[in-house]
C-alpha cells in the first residue's frame, strides 16, 4: 500500500492544530496508510498537543525554532522522505479536511498528464469569510478561498481563482492552473525530492509559487483537483493585508520571484517600482526591497518571534 505523509506547521497555535489533526482522524484511508507530522516552531512554548491520542494518524512531532514556511515544512519533507512516503501533502494547521480528501489527491495524481502537484477545492470555513454579512446561512461552508492560482505576470502578483464566491458548481473541472496553494499542496515523494523542497530564501510568501515554476519547467503540470475539498479558517495569523510582516516579506520575495520568472518587460518595471519604493514606500516595504538587493533572504532583518 501507498503511504502519505502530512506535513503541518504550528506556530504556538495548538487550537487549530487539534481542529486539523481531529479531522485527520476521520480520514477514510482507502488503499493508503497515513502518517502525519507537525513541525512546532516556537521554543518558548512547546505545543502540548499528545501524539498517543492520535495513533490512529501515526503522528510524530518535530521541535524546531522558527524557519518559516519553507524551513519548516522542508523539515516535515525530509522526515517524509526519510520515512519512505510515497506522497506528500503539505497543509496549513487551520484547515479541517474532508473525510475523502487524500483519497480523492491520489486518485487526481493517477491523471495522464505528468503531474508535479495538485492543489484541492478550499472553502472559507463558516465565520471565516473576508464578506461575512455578504452570504446567507446557507451558503456559509460554500464560499471559495481557492479554486486554482492565477499568476499576473504583467504585475508580479498572484492570485486565487474564485476567491469570495459561492460555488453552485462553476468550480468542478479539473484545471491546469498557474500555481498549487501551500495551504494544501499534494505531490509525490519522487516529485519533491527531485525539486529539493521549499526554496528556503522566501521564508514565507511566493515560496509556493516558486515551487510550481519550478516544476513547470521541469515539465510537470499543476492541477486544481475539485473532486479533493477542504476548509480553510481564513484568521490573518500572519498579521494579514497591510501588516509589517506581509510588508516585509511579500515585498523582498516578490522581487525574489519576478526577477527569476518574470517576462523582461515586468522585471524592468519590478526594478524600477522597486527604486519608487526605497523612496516612498512604508517601513517595512523599504527594508523589504534593500534586504533584496543585500541579498538578506530567509528571515532576513524581519524581528521575528522566537
């Protein structure tokens, strides 16, 4: 039988991990054995979260200090491949999966086509919308976060398909789409060996997208799967739009990203928004763009917590 490895992240947030791993259980394992593992990045308050409640999933725990979303979730890859995963699936700790989720991956990874990682229907978990008072009751639960990536090229910036609509089933082909959501990315062992992981210079944000052009021109397609849903609790963890940290890092990663994949034409325009920004940008968005050109990747100047 197949084996897939969860890979999960938590960062002092062991109330939404519980939520995942509790929806983890219900998992129906058809022709697959399951093993997750969480990835606790913060020293200063271990998770208290106890694998011999979760047998059933296989957990195992890895204590790390804070290396963001690509150095965590490498961790996690690691472990998996050390481990003799077959498959991968990297997902946020606030999102609750259904009960056929992984079997429904697997069965999208048996497509023809040369597949590098596929990306599931996500919904807005109910109370999590962005428009809350916009859908009625019976809508909340149906609501789109991501219903395939969309990358801008002209503007370097990516986006979701569908994003705060209700699905009445305009959302049900499977799609080649721009890039994979790392909030539930599902690849094979083979698959992310060969890309080495997580490029560890984002730290976090665009680090998802990189990883599907990469794999792109490595002549893998990218598929939005819808068959495959979850949901997403939407809660800004990351500080959300306009924050110091989203600043920071979506502005250095952004041009991390745009100079390596971009056409000419938009990383000419990256450059020259890049010198508008030193100048007239906010805080965070300055230091964001002079760490990129001092090379200060990973967590760079940003004053992470620990």
């Amino acid at each position: 039988m197949k084996k897939v490895c969860v890979v999960i992240i938590n960062f002092k947030a062991d109330f939404l991990t519980r939520d995942c791993l509790d929806s983890l259980l219900k998992v129906n394992k058809i022709n697959f054995n399951l093993e997750v593992v969480v990835v606790d990045t913060y020293p200063k308050k271990r998770t208290s979260v106890n694998p011999s409640k979760y047998k059933g999933i296989g957990l195992k725990i890895i204590l790390t200090d804070n290396k963001g979303f690509t150095g965590g979730n490498n961790l996690g890859i690691d472990y998996a491949l050390e481990n003799k995963a077959d498959y991968i699936l990297i997902l946020n700790n606030d999102t609750v999966v259904e009960e056929n989720l992984i079997a429904n991956l697997l069965e999208g990874f048996k497509q023809k086509e040369k597949i590098g990682a596929i990306s599931p229907k996500i919904y807005f978990e109910k109370g999590y919308e962005f428009h809350k008072d916009r859908y009625k009751e019976s809508e909340k639960g149906k609501v789109i976060w991501y219903a395939g990536g969309i990358i801008d090229w002209e503007n370097v910036y990516t986006k979701h398909k569908g994003v705060d609509e209700v699905d009445n089933g305009q959302f049900d082909r499977i799609e080649e789409v721009d890039f994979a959501t790392g909030c539930a990315l599902f690849t094979s062992a083979q698959v992310i060996s060969e890309m080495k992981g997580f490029d560890n210079r984002y730290f976090l944000y665009f680090e998802d997208s990189d990883l599907s052009q990469r794999l792109k021109k490595a002549g893998y397609k990218i598929l939005f799967y819808p068959k495959a849903i979850l949901w997403h609790k939407n809660a800004g963890s990351t500080g959300g739009s306009g924050s110091s940290l989203q600043d920071y890092f979506t502005t250095r990663n952004r041009m991390i990203f745009g100079l390596k994949f971009a056409p000419l034409r938009s990383k000419i325009a990256l450059i020259r928004e890049s010198l508008r920004l030193l100048s007239s940008g906010r805080q965070w968005q300055k230091k964001g763009i002079r760490d990129f050109y001092l090379r200060r990747f990973g967590k760079g100047t940003f004053p992470l917590k620990v």
